[in-house]
C-alpha cells in the first residue's frame, strides 16, 4: 500500500518536497491556506500525480498522513500545525527531508544577518575543488539537488528551518551572529535563539561548530558546547579562531597560526564581511582546501544582491544598495562600514518595533543626512530627534529620495532601511532593484 504523506504550502520548498515525495513512491497530498495560488504551479503539480488543494485544510487530506512536510513561513502558533500535532503526525521542514535522504554532508549556515553572504562565499570558496552549491533558505531547496553528484550542500538556515529539524546533524554549523529578530512567530526571543541553537546541540551537534567570538552571547553560547569541534571567529586567544592582526586575516587550529589573505586584497568591506570571510574559512579548512585556492577564490568573490551591494560612482557619489538591511542591527553593520566620509542613509520602510537606541548611536556617528521614508518616518524621526540626531528629511517615495541625496552631493548614498519592505514594495528584492534601477538611470 502507497503511504500517504501530506506536504504545507504551495512554496519553493514546499513544491520541491513534494515533488521528491512522488518520485520517492508516496502519494502526496499537498495543502495550502491561500485561496489565490499560481493556477500554473497548480496544474504543474496535478500534472505530475500531487493532489493539491487550497484555501483550505480540509479533514480528508490530513487524515491518515504518515507525516508532514512543511514549509518555512507556516508558524507553530498556526491552527494546521496545532491540528497536526493534536493527531499525532510528525511534522518535519524540507531540510530535514532532504538530510535524511542523501549522504552528501551539509554546510549548515545561521545567524540574523550575514548568513546569506557567507553561504554565497563558502560555495564559491569550496566551488575550485569540490561541487558544493548553495541552497536551503537562499537559492535551490536542498531535495531539489538530491539526484545530483555534489560534494557537500551549502545550506543556508533561517531560524523557522532550523525549529523544524529533528535529526538534521550538520558537519559544520556556522552562526553568525545574534540579534532581536522574527519574535512574533517564535513567541519570544529565547524562543529565537533556541531555535537556531538546535542545529548545534545535543543529538544534533555537527562535528565541527563555528560561531562569533565577538557576539557574546555566542561566545557563552559556545563554551558549552562539548560535542563538537569548536572554532571563534574574531578572537585570537583559543586554540581554534579565526581573527585579524595588523590587516591579515590569521586562521588557527591547534594553536598554529596561518596567514591567509591581507584586507586590502577581500572585495567585500565592513567589519561585519570580514567575519564573513573569516566564516568561509573555516570552512574552506576544515574541507582540507589550501590556502592559495582559499585566497584567489575571496579575491573573485562578488557581493549577494541587496547586501551593502556597490552599485555604481556617479560625480563623486558612490551608491550602495542595502535592501536586505530588514532590521536596525542589519543596518547598524552597514553604517558602521563607513568612516570620516558624507553619508546620506536612506531609511524606513514598515516598522518591526524594535529598539532603536544603538541605531540612532551609529547614525550619530557615522552619518551626516537622514532620508526618511515609509510607513517607519514618524517613529523613527521621533527617535533620531531623542538621540541628538536632527538633520533629517522626510520624503514619500523612494525615488525622491534618491533624486534629493544626489542633490546633496555626499561621498556615499546608503539605502539600508532598518525595516521590512512591505508598506512600499513586494519585498526586499523589489526594493533594492527598484534602488538599482533607478540610480543607473541618472
């Protein structure tokens, strides 16, 4: 008898899962909340055999499932997931799936911000000797590259894929860093952090965990962690780091030092990417890569998107497009990326409440004019104000005020907004290229 396996969420992951569920031999029930759905993606899916239902969770395709598959947005507080629980069917996310159906050993990536460009760097990094492509949270999900001849999976994890895991057990898990971030699907911060935090602990504990020294609650995080090999990135007093002195990046294992590329020679700027870099390392080492490889490979490494991204030089001005920047702390990386230079931030978009204190502090520091725009400007006016920040311009489309920081001449036109995108664009990618587009056009 076919076993019955239902799949949550008409997604990329979603149609992945179930699409390797039915080649695997199950018969798959896939189910979405969302009344308007791609009719294409619909009829793709009945086309290769996957009964598809939406607007609803009816009762006859979630009865006798073996177990569930669900996609990454869908939050435990949610009725289907309560509904699941409540009859007993395991529920697992489209990683988990794909790890217990390949030998090919996953490069696990987490952390609030950074991790998309340190998973696009360590599979380009690892891309000379071995085939080692990007998926997960960014990219392929991972069942899609099942049928594949790969040396690894590079897998980037969001908090939501990495509370669905059960079994996952990387051979390296990286974490980049810890900040207030997606509260309200976790239902608290600790609930946050533990949930990145599975991917490094207990039954699930990689062989080798990376995490950044300089982020404290990583470090505390990482001096309990008994299982696996552990190395800090940006300290230099442990026996396994990875750190920079005098403008060369060191990595250290055993307490033997390597020099491995100066600063002057990464593309990518900002504290915040040379622990990137310095993440990829790691990496790049413990897959046993030489040093020269690991170094040419930085050198030719170009920026994701949307991630303090150099757009162009136009009469002095350079353009960065920091799109992804979705909340204050991603932002903070971006402006603190600059020194003794005429900064324009433009900034805002929907709120996430969250606090802005250190925000405004590095504004105040780093930057010499505020654009504001979106839903955010009220609030986050009042807060730069209250921080002794006062030269601020308001302005309600993004274009003006592109238009109004080239009239301004500064060296540097920022767009890190500090918030989600939603009040003004269909996502953070629309934003960004919506920037992009518009300033190659002057």
């Amino acid at each position: 008898m076919t076993k019955k396996v239902l799949v949550l969420g008409l997604s990329k992951s979603g149609i992945s899962a179930a699409k390797f569920l039915k080649d695997s031999g199950y018969d798959v029930y896939l189910t979405e909340s969302k009344s308007e759905v791609d009719s294409e993606k619909v009829k793709e899916l009945q086309d290769y055999g996957i009964n598809i239902e939406y607007g609803v969770h009816s009762e006859s395709f979630i009865e006798n499932s073996q177990f569930a598959v669900t996609s990454p947005g869908i939050p435990p507080k949610s009725d289907i997931l309560k509904t699941l629980s409540a009859k007993k069917i395991p529920v697992i996310g489209e990683v988990e799936l794909a790890y217990r159906n390949t030998e090919v050993p996953f490069i696990a990536i987490t952390g609030t911000n950074g991790k998309t460009t340190t998973t696009a760097l360590v599979s380009h990094i690892l891309s000379k000797d071995f085939n080692a492509p990007v998926c997960g949270n960014i990219g392929i999900p991972p069942t899609e590259l099942l049928k594949e001849e790969n040396d690894y999976f590079v897998c980037e994890i969001s908090s939501y894929q990495a509370y669905m895991t059960k079994n996952f057990r990387p051979f390296i898990s990286c974490w980049t860093n810890f900040t207030p971030d997606h509260i309200d699907w976790h239902e608290g911060l600790d609930n946050y952090f533990d949930a990145k935090a599975k991917i490094f602990k207990d039954e699930q504990a990689p062989e080798y965990a990376i995490l950044n020294g300089n982020d404290k609650k990583l470090a505390d995080f990482a001096e309990n962690l008994k299982t696996s090999k552990v190395f800090l990135i940006g300290v230099k007093n442990t026996s396994n780091a990875c750190y920079i002195e005098n403008d060369v990046i060191y990595y250290k294992s055993n307490k033997h030092n390597e020099e491995i590329i100066s600063i002057k020679d990464c593309p990518l700027v900002g504290n915040h990417n040379y622990e990137n870099i310095m993440f990829a390392i790691v990496c790049a080492k413990l897959c046993n890569m030489e040093t020269q490889t690991i170094a040419d490979a930085i050198k030719t490494f170009k920026a994701p998107e949307h991630r303090l991204e150099k757009v162009r030089e136009m009469d002095g001005i350079t353009f960065y497009n920091d799109s992804k920047a979705t909340n204050p702390e991603a932002s903070i990386v971006a402006i603190d990326s600059f020194n003794n230079l005429d900064v324009t931030l433009i900034l805002g978009g929907r709120d996430k409440n969250t606090d802005l204190t250190q925000m405004c502090e590095s504004i105040n520091k780093h930057v010499t004019t505020v654009i504001l725009i979106g839903e955010a400007t009220e609030r986050f006016e009042e807060n730069l104000k209250k921080n002794g920040f006062n030269n601020i311009i308001k302005e309600d489309t993004l274009e003006n005020a592109i238009d109004k920081s080239i009239n301004l001449k500064p060296d540097i036109v920022l767009l890190s907004p500090a918030c989600a995108s939603f009040d003004m664009f269909k996502s953070y990618e629309h934003r960004g290229e919506v920037f992009k587009n518009y300033v190659l056009s002057k």
